[in-house]
C-alpha cells in the first residue's frame, strides 16, 4: 500500500486554489484547504469529505507570520508529513501610480501575500519536504508576469508575480539537490471570483470569454505529469 501523500494549497476555498485542491484530493492526496474565509473553507472542506476525500479545513491569513504558524502547527497536528505544498494565495488591486504614495500605501498586503509568504513559506517547510517521494512546491504566478504590456491597471500585481516568478527559477535549482521539485503555474485570467468580480466593472463583454478553471488545472495536472516545470497559459 502506498504512503498517504499530504498537500496544503493556500487560497483553497475557490477559484483555482480550490480546483487544485479538489483534484489533489482525487488522487487520493489528504489535502489541507487554508483560506482567510474560514467559513467557505469549512464548507469545500465537508462537500468533499462527503464524497469520501480525506480534506481538512484551515483559516490562515498568510499576509501575518503568526497565522502562518498556527497554520502549520494546526495541519501538522492532523497529516505524519507533507509532500506538496501550493502557494496560490493572492491579491490584486488596481492601482493608479498618479495618485502618489496614498494609493500604494493601502495595498501593502499585496506585496506580503504575492511574494513575502510564498518565500516564507517555502522556507519553512523546505525540512519538511527534504526527503520525501516526489516533494513538490507548486507556485502560482500569472500570465501577466511575462505579459507587461497587458497589465498597466496592476503594477504592484505584476511586479509580485513577476518576482515570484524569478524566485521560483532559484528556488528549483538550489532545491534539487533536496529532492524537491519545484513548479511554477502561470495562468491567464480564468473564470474565478476574483476575477469575475474585476472584469464586471472594467469589461463585462470579457465575462463570457473567460476560460473555466476546472479544464485548466487538469491541464496543469498533464503537463506536471510529463515533468514540466513552467506551466504557461500566456
């Protein structure tokens, strides 16, 4: 019988964090949904208990190290170890650079969520995963990290993305030696709250022509399968 595989995804109770972590589960992967609603979190966690899936529910506001903490001590306290870690949690906010040091100092979360706590918490179960089949660190970045030109109502945005990007590159090669694979999703716009909730003000007509999410990640899925590590959809 195999070893039970473990996975925390961050941002997991929707959008593509909670489609990462359905499909995780469905592979039979016991998988800790963190979120900073802890009551949505709850729910996706119960709906697929019910379907027979091993998933707890864990409320962590990852932009605060303290909550990072308790995080790891609650879903330790429940999994014997862990092998997948995915860094999805993210915020985007529109950001006119006209208006000064006003505008960027209300957004200050986006930079810590991005790109602090993905590095933070690589680092911290780096020892975890060291050693263990198949160790992987999923993070997720955007399209918009390699497409400048489309995303001049997100600067912050981008430039966390485009840092985690160029992090995730030195992350894989001075964690291989450990055994921990190390893969980057870097998608386009898909039909996620976050999302929707944007282009219904910027473009309503872009709603309809978003890509669904379920698809998308079993794409990603297929292609990790065949070994890539920098999953674009750009």
């Amino acid at each position: 019988m195999k070893d039970q595989k473990h996975a925390i995804v961050t941002g997991a109770a929707g959008g593509i964090g909670l489609a990462i972590a359905s499909r995780l589960a469905e592979d039979g992967v016991s998988v800790a949904i963190c979120d900073i609603n802890a009551v949505k979190a709850e729910q996706e966690a119960k709906k697929m208990c019910a379907q027979g899936y091993k998933v707890i529910a864990v409320k962590a506001d990852i932009s605060k190290v303290s909550e990072i903490k308790a995080m790891t001590e609650s879903v330790m306290r429940n999994f014997t170890g862990l092998d997948i870690l995915v860094n999805n949690a993210g915020v985007l906010c529109s950001i006119d650079l006209t208006k000064g040091i006003q505008e960027l100092e209300s957004r200050q979360n986006e930079i810590t969520i991005n790109l602090e706590a993905p590095i933070y918490l690589g680092a911290l179960f780096t020892p975890l995963l060291s050693g263990r089949d198949n160790a992987t660190i999923v993070n997720v970045t955007s399209g918009l990290a390699f497409t400048v030109e489309k995303s001049l109502k997100t600067p912050v945005y981008t430039a966390t993305k485009g840092g985690l990007h160029n992090f995730s590159i030195v992350q894989r090669l001075q964690l291989a030696p450990l055994g921990i694979r190390v893969v980057e999703i870097a998608p386009t716009p898909l039909m996620t709250e976050l999302n929707m909730e944007r282009k219904a003000t910027e473009d309503p007509a872009m709603l309809a022509k978003l890509p669904k999410t379920e698809p998308y990640v079993e794409m990603v899925f297929e292609q990790m399968g065949q070994g890539v590590e920098e999953i674009r959809s750009c």
